[in-house]
C-alpha cells in the first residue's frame, strides 16, 4: 500500500467517526445518585461540580468534577454513569459518602496490644472513614515498632467489611513484625586517617552495650542511619577531606536479629591551604585583609573555615559602615599538591551612618527598653558588627520569639535606616509543683513571675523590663515566702536595682531547736567594664529567731535562743564566663564576697569560691573542678558568757529536779553558731550527714554530739559526668537528658577563724545520676562513700538525692 492510499484511509475513518459511535457534543441533563446510609446535600454537591446543562461535553471537565468532589472530604468513591442519547449525554454521578468507622482491629501484633497502639493512632471508632488519617496513622504504628528497634517491621492499613449501602466498615491494621536487630559492631572499611573509635563516637548509630536500654542505642534505625551518612561526611570535610565519599553501608546480618555495620569509605586526600588571593579589595591593603582570616596559608582546609572566614571579611567592612559589602570566595583545588588555593573577590559598596532607629512588632514592650539594649545610636557609622551584637542582647532578653535587623534606604544619600523588628512571646509564668530531698523533706511550691514586668502600669503590669517573682514554699520541715523584684535600668543607668523581701522558717536543720528568717534587702549589680566581670552592693535588715529550744540541747545553741536583729552590708565581685549557665563545658565562674554585720551580733565574712569547666575525654563528656572557703570574725563578743565556761540551770523531764551545769566543751565563740560555717550533706560532702562535718557540742541528759559551726571551712571538689541521654537542642530544660557522674569531694569546718590544718579534713568518693524530666523538672541521686572522717562519727556509704516536680499552666 503506497503513502497515497494511507493517507486516504485515514482521512475516511476520520471523517467517519460519528458512524462509530462518537459521544453527543452536548451535556443534556446531570443526575445525582447517594449510595448509603450517609446523605450530603444537593447544593452542596452541586456547587462543587462545573459541568452544566448544555456544555460542551469534556471527559477532562468531569475528572476535574471529580477531583473537587473528593477534596470536600465527604465521599469515600465517585463514579461516572454517561448514557449518550440522540439529544446529549446525560451524567449521572454515583456519590458513596465516607463510611462510619464501625472498629479498629490489630492483626500481627505480639510486641504492643491494641490499648498501647491505639494510643498513637488518631482514627476513631464512629468517625467518618478517612484514609489520609489511616495511612497517616499506619506510619505512626511503624515509627513506635522503630524506635523500639523492630526495624524491618511492615504495617499496612485495610478496610474490611465495608458495606457501602449501610455507610459502615471495619479499619485493620496488619502488622509484620519484625525481630530487633541489635548492632554487634560499627566497622569503618578503609579509614587510615583516623582510628575506629573516633569514628564510632561522630554517629548516632552505636553498638549495643549494657546502658543501651536507657540511651535508646544499639538499634539498627534507618533514619538515623541516613542522617549518620551527613554527619560523617561532615566530619572528615571538616578536617580537610573534601573528596571524602561514602560508597555504601553494608549490613553484614550474624543471624536474623544481630548485625554488623561496615560503612564503606573513600577518605581521598587531606587539603591545606594553597595561595590566598583578593580581588576586587580597594579600600583594604591586602596584608591587612589577611590579618582578619583565621585559615591561613599550610593551614588544614575546611567548609567552616572558609564560611569564618568569609564572615570575618565582612563584618571587617560592615564595622566601618559598609553595609552593602560582600565577600564571594572562589575554591581552585589542586589535586597533584594537595592544595587548595582560595580568591575572595570583594563587592564593596558604599559607607553609610546611621539615620533612624525604627522599632516594629513591639505590643507590650517599650522602645526604651529595646533601645536601651542596642550598641548603635543615630548619627554613628552604621557598624554591623555593633548590628549583631545588639540582636543578640535583645535575644538574651528573653522577651522575644525572633530579632531581626536589617537596614533599609534613608533620605539622605550617605545614611541607612537601622529596622529593628521583634515578635513578643509569653514572658509571665504561674508554677505549682512539689519537690523531695534528703535534706528537707517534701516541699510543695506556688510561684508567680513576670519577666517583662512594669510596676507603674496597672493591670497587666506588663513591657517595662523589670522582673518580678511572687513565691511560697511550704513543706513538712520548711515554709519559705519570698517577693522578688528587680529594675534593670536603674536610673536609666546599666545599674541592676534588687529589692527582697522574705520569710523562712526552717526546722531540718536540727531537733533540737528551729531557726526563722525574715527580712528585706537591697541591692545594686552592675558590668565592671565587661559582661563577664560583675560587681555588686547590698544592705540587709533581717531577724534571726532561734526557736523551740530543747532545754538541754548544747550551751552553744541554749545561749543563741530568742530573737536577734542584724544589719548586713554586703559587696561582691564574680567573673563569669562560662558558656552555658545550665550544662557548662567550658569556662569558668569565680566570686569574692564580703560582708560586715552589725546589731544584736558584729562580725565580719570574707568567701571565695570558684569552679572551673572543661571538655572531657569524649564529646558530651564534662570535668568540673571547684573549690570555695570563708571565714567569720566576730569585732565584739555574742553573749553573756565571755569566759572558758557556761552555767546554765535544767529541770529534768520525769523527776522535776533542778541541776546546775558547768560546761567548758568547747572555748568560747563569739560568732553565734548561726552564722558559722557548716559541711556535709547532697550540696557539700556528700559522704556525711546534713551539717554534720566540723565541731561538734553534747548537751546533757542523754542529748548527744550536735553540730555548732565553725569560723573557717573549705570544700573542694571535682566531678566527671557523661551522658547517657543527651538533649537535641543542648543543655535544654524542655528536653530529657540523663548523665552519670563521678566525684571526689574534701574539706572541713574549723572552729577558730584563719584556722587550718592540712591533715584534718574529711572527704568521700561517689558517683550519681543526673537526670531531667520535662515538665516534672531535675532528678539528682548521689551514693558517696566516706574516705577520710575528721568527724569520727561518718559511718559506710551514704545517699543523697532531691526530685523537683514542677507544672506550668
């Protein structure tokens, strides 16, 4: 058959196609069939369907129909009934409403009964029949069977029995499960650069060990697996590797449920640092811009290093105004030397000042508490860095969700207006809550704060900057009410203004007498030319009542019974650098205190006390070191009784009989014993008991040895601790986390003040569990074993622990 008769062929079936039964062009009528107990109403349906009465007919017009009647969410199955007649189409949509769920069913599974899974399934039993929701659900049942370690483990979702005309069916969830895989061994096959275990500690995915089944680790998890193939990669660029490539992991299964994980490496060669160029730099010389990088020439290459350094460049510009500055840095690697020759090409824009300052998205918050806080003002260059560091105090406020800065075009040629953008967030707290110690029992707490208060605007007192703390603590051995308040800017002046007011009563610290607190302070803090130096003021007027004296408790507490006023002037300096206030690995804390107290007692203290964190021997891994002491003078003599002995005058409990007592225990002391010194117990030496360590006094009538203070005393410690389970986010109260730690702690309470003797002190070793329960608050559990006893009364091993509980509403 030639082309010509082809073509003909084709025009002629063409043309014939209506003889072949072509659909009528036109829409005659659109009908509407509900299947089901279920109805939806007609305008409802209609309103979603475009096709009329009278179009054109178009298969694509009525799949779109379709796709909108699906997406109302109302229907479980659509169907299309054309029935061509000489006049048009007529359309006839078959609409089968979503089913009740009638029950949900687990098939396969022996791990999790039905009451556990069900809780993280969100589908309910006389719910409409949703199958996003199912699948959804199904991926929520895997992930709980994964993260348990059944790895492999399949679940699917079916709808059975559905009886469409009744609008009913049953959900079934069928469950494949798995064995636990237990990871045996983490082999890096052809690592030369670094050894296996170093390795091993950059990934997630570990080897199962004996704590495995508190750190959730040692299981095979895919999507840990995927994300270790970053960190990894990471690691070895970031030292240098940049053709590191990971040609696969190979899981070499021992038997169904143990396997060992070889990941396949191709390290490549480490890169230095070739020739350093600049291009485009005109303001700049170019030794002056090689003084700004940290990377230098023979240096070991890394992406951070490069991203540093590219910052660096430009805040170096952006100091000076050039806020329009870029710093594009182009890689030219050299394979055959191993180098890596690096070009930063320079778009330097022009130098601006400042113009205006506009502060935006601040509803509660004043601008004179915004602006207080910003480094730049109006009129200065526009510094960036200055920029930065202003963003990052008003983030530290703690008043804000998000700060951002940018710079925006000004009227005059030569200025940038400074936009200061925040996003306020919830800065008031209202916290009950409970907690336990060894020390004083079960207490129960009510606490109101406000960390953006404002004392002067009745009734949200709220947007000034002022912090402000309403609390009651009351427990079977202590009640404790404190009113904290604190002004920022005191005088508009970077000068903290603390006022306190507080009542304590406390009966833990002994049985044979209660002691009560109550008074108010003032206080001024203030940068000493840094944030890390701080230096502060105080005057304290406060009562201290010795109460429900045991008469025959010793003459040193007999003679401090009753009420004594005292006036405290207090000073101190802390420098404070530290880089994390809750979990620090790095830095340090160290505090000078002094204080002279005059009234009813005179004397003098003088405290030290510093402690110092570092990195430990593994990443997580942390070694704290401190060490504090003081000392108490009195300037006059506390009491009646200034010689070497004390009479006093008791009746005994069952005969009645009147004695008269002459007791020389200890010299005499002119600090009243509470305000001396005392050691021992879950925040000094944890080895003893609460106070126990340091001099000791009898009382009479079968009332033994009872700790009294002493004038000197030093505690110095060291702790390591690891953890097991370790926050997301780091050292985060929102998030659990659980360390184990080992300590070693020595010290002692001398009687006198300035007395020391080297080989008189008491220490202990231990070890304990440090752990956080969100929104229950911190566990810490220590079991310290006593090595040296200075008090002769230590006795073996001894446990210490507090548990806070706390709910935020």
């Amino acid at each position: 058959m030639n082309k010509f008769f082809r073509y003909a062929l084709l025009v002629l079936l063409l043309g014939a196609s209506p003889l072949f039964g072509q659909s009528p062009s036109q829409v005659k009528t659109i009908e509407l069939k509900q299947v089901g107990s279920q109805t939806i109403s007609e305008p409802l349906i209609r309103a979603n369907i475009r096709v009329k009465t009278g179009d054109q007919f178009s298969r694509l017009a009525v799949d779109d129909d379709v796709r909108n009647l699906y997406g109302t969410g109302y229907f479980y199955n659509i169907r299309i009934v054309e029935d061509p007649t000489p006049e048009g189409v007529i359309l006839t949509y078959v609409l089968v409403a979503k089913p009740r769920v009638t029950d949900i069913k687990y098939v396969g599974n022996t791990k999790w009964d039905a009451k556990d899974l069900q809780k993280v399934v969100k589908s309910k039993v006389g719910e409409p029949l949703d199958e996003r929701k199912l699948f959804a659900d199904a991926q929520e049942i895997k992930k709980k069977y994964v993260n348990s370690g059944y790895n492999r483990t399949e679940v699917e979702y079916k709808i059975v029995n559905l009886d469409e005309n009744a609008g009913r069916g049953t959900v079934e969830f069928q469950i494949k499960e798995t064995p636990k895989i237990r990871i045996v061994d983490v082999i890096f096959d052809g690592a030369q650069a670094f050894k296996q275990k170093k390795l091993r500690k950059e990934l997630k995915t570990r080897r199962w060990w004996m704590f495995s089944w508190i750190t959730q680790g040692g299981k095979l998890k895919d999507d840990v697996l995927e994300d270790d193939q970053d960190k990894l990669a990471d690691f070895y660029r970031n030292r240098g590797y940049i053709d590191f490539h990971l040609r696969e992991i190979r899981q070499e299964f021992l038997n169904p449920t143990r396997v060992k994980l070889h990941f396949i490496i191709s390290e490549g060669r480490q890169y230095k640092v070739g020739a350093i160029g600049f291009k485009g730099a005109t303001l700049y010389s170019t030794n002056e811009l090689a003084k700004v990088l940290k990377m230098k020439v023979g240096e070991t290459f890394t992406p951070k290093g490069l991203a540093d350094d590219r910052e660096a460049l430009e805040d170096y510009y952006g100091a000076k105004g050039y806020v329009d500055a870029g710093v594009f840095p182009r890689k030219e690697p050299n394979v055959a030397t191993g180098t890596m020759d690096i070009v930063y090409e320079f778009r330097e824009g022009e130098q601006f000042k400042i113009g205006r300052i506009e502060i935006k998205g601040n509803v509660k918050t004043k601008d004179k508490v915004i602006r207080r806080e910003l480094a730049v003002s109006p009129g200065e260059t526009f510094d960036m860095v200055r920029v930065k560091r202003s963003k990052n105090r008003l983030q530290q406020m703690g008043f804000f969700e998000r700060v951002d800065t940018r710079a925006e075009e000004a009227d005059a040629r030569d200025e940038k207006n400074l936009i200061v953008g925040v996003e306020e967030k919830n800065t008031g707290n209202f916290t009950i809550g409970a907690g336990f110690s060894s020390v004083d029992s079960l207490v129960g707490f009510v606490e109101v704060y406000q960390g953006n208060f404002d004392l002067f605007k009745p009734p949200t007192f709220t947007g000034a900057g002022q912090k402000f703390r309403l609390r009651a603590s009351v427990g079977t051995v202590r009640q404790d009410y404190q009113i904290s308040f604190i002004e920022p800017w005191f005088l508009d002046q970077k000068l903290a203004l603390g006022v306190d007011l507080y009542f304590r009563e406390l009966g833990f610290y002994s049985d044979l007498f209660d002691e009560r607190r109550g008074g108010g302070k003032v206080s001024l803090t203030r940068a000493l030319g840094s944030d890390f130096l701080i230096g502060s003021v105080s005057y304290t007027v406060e009562n201290v009542g010795i109460v429900e004296v045991n008469p025959f408790a010793p003459t040193t507490i007999l003679d401090a019974e009753g009420d004594h006023l005292l006036n405290r002037f207090g000073a101190s300096i802390a420098y404070d650098t530290r880089n994390n206030a809750l979990l620090p690995d790095r830095g340090q804390r160290s505090e000078l205190v002094g204080e002279m107290v005059a009234g009813d007692a005179n004397l003098y203290k003088l405290e030290a006390k510093t402690a110092w964190f570092f990195p430990g021997f593994f990443e997580g891994h942390i070694l704290e070191l401190g060490m504090k002491g003081g000392v108490v003078e009195a300037i006059s003599s506390f009491g009646s009784d200034s010689g070497p002995y004390r009479y006093y005058y008791t009746t005994h409990p069952i005969t009645g009989e009147q004695r008269r007592h002459k007791v020389k225990n200890l010299p005499h002391n002119d600090v009243p014993f509470f305000e001396r010194y005392f050691l021992g117990g879950a925040y000094s030496l944890r080895g003893f008991k609460y106070r126990d360590v340091g001099p000791q006094e009898r009382g009479t009538y079968g009332v033994g040895e009872e700790p009294v203070g002493g004038n000197t005393y030093y505690l110095a410690y060291g702790e390591y601790s690891i953890p097991i389970i370790a926050p997301k986010n780091g050292a985060n109260p929102n998030e659990m986390s659980l360390r184990l730690a080992w300590f070693y702690d020595m010290g002692n309470v001398y009687y006198n003040s300035y007395e020391f003797d080297a080989a008189d002190y008491s220490s202990d070793v231990g070890m304990g569990i440090r752990l956080n329960i969100p929104r229950l608050g911190p566990l810490r559990f220590d079991y310290a074993i006593p090595l040296k006893d200075s008090t002769g009364n230590a006795g073996g091993g001894r446990f210490n622990f507090t548990v806070g509980y706390q709910r935020e509403f």
